[in-house]
C-alpha cells in the first residue's frame, strides 16, 4: 500500500505541474494549450485506480460537465476563453462533487485579486490617462487563477494520505 500511496503522490505532484504550466503559459502567451487540458483528463484515471480510498469517478465526470456545460454559456456570452473554460472544466474533474464548490470559489477570489492586480498596474502604467479605455482593452490570463484553485484542490485531495487521521 505505500508504493501505492507514493505512485498517488506522484500523480498528484504531475497533476499540479500541469496546472502550474497552464497558469504559465496563460501568463506569457494568454493561451492555454490543449495538451495541458487533455493530460489533466488523461491522468485522471491513473488518480483513480491509484487512490488509497475509492473514487466515485462518475460523479467526478458529471461535475466536470456540468462545469463545461456552463463554462460553454460564458463562452457565447464573450465571459471568458476557451481555454480558460477547458481548463475550469479539466480542474473540476479532480475536484470532483466533495470539493468542486471549494475550488470555485477559490478561483473566483485569486481571479478577482488577479483583476485587481491588473487593473491597478493598468491604471498606474496610464498615469491615470484614459484609464477606462486601457482597461477595457487589457486581458486578464484568468489561467492562474484555475491554476491557483486547482493547485488548492489538489492540496486537499492529497490531505488524506500525507496526514493519516
């Protein structure tokens, strides 16, 4: 069981270097590449048959559904990218039904710090010139914020196993 234990581990750790290129990636390039998307989805599974604990992984599917099927209605909406909403959608997965509220909302506050951030170095770059203009023209790479909400999820799924209670 423990080589098990540290092969989850391992998953794990490889699940939040996904997220944390992701959030890299969306940094510099404002794109989230397809291939960090389908390795989150793509490792899965390995988390599943690996967890000291069983997975009700359906219920994890059906989250990360539900989650892309609304994210697809920000999408439309001009809300936020494609990427962004692969990514939302990819993390929801191993958040799963227990933790999908917890990883949202920590997503939403990094987001919402994140816009903040900007916004202000935004308004500061300007001097205070056309700061509306400015800031309606600026992206937001909300790609580190996931990142930050699902590298918080996967610190919660790991509690489990690094402290056995």
């Amino acid at each position: 069981m423990l080589a098990l234990t540290a092969f989850h581990l391992g998953i794990l750790a490889i699940a939040a270097a996904l997220l944390i290129a992701a959030a890299v990636c969306d940094a510099r390039y404002y794109r989230i590449p397809n291939r960090i998307c389908l390795a989150l989805l793509l490792l899965f599974p390995l988390c599943v048959l690996t967890a000291p604990e069983a997975i009700d992984w359906k219920q994890h599917l059906m989250v990360s559904g539900l989650v892309l099927i609304c994210g697809f209605a920000m999408y439309v909406g001009r809300l936020a990218g494609a990427g962004d909403i692969k990514l939302l959608a990819a993390a929801s997965l191993w958040a799963g039904p227990h933790l999908v509220a917890i990883f949202l909302v920590t997503t939403a506050i990094a987001g919402g710090l994140l816009a903040l951030t900007i916004a202000a170095a935004t308004y500061i770059r300007h001097h205070g010139r056309q700061p509306a203009a400015a800031l309606a023209r600026t992206p937001i790479p909300y790609g580190i914020a996931i990142g930050l909400g699902g590298l918080n999820t996967l610190y919660m799924v790991a509690q489990p196993i690094l402290f056995p209670g």
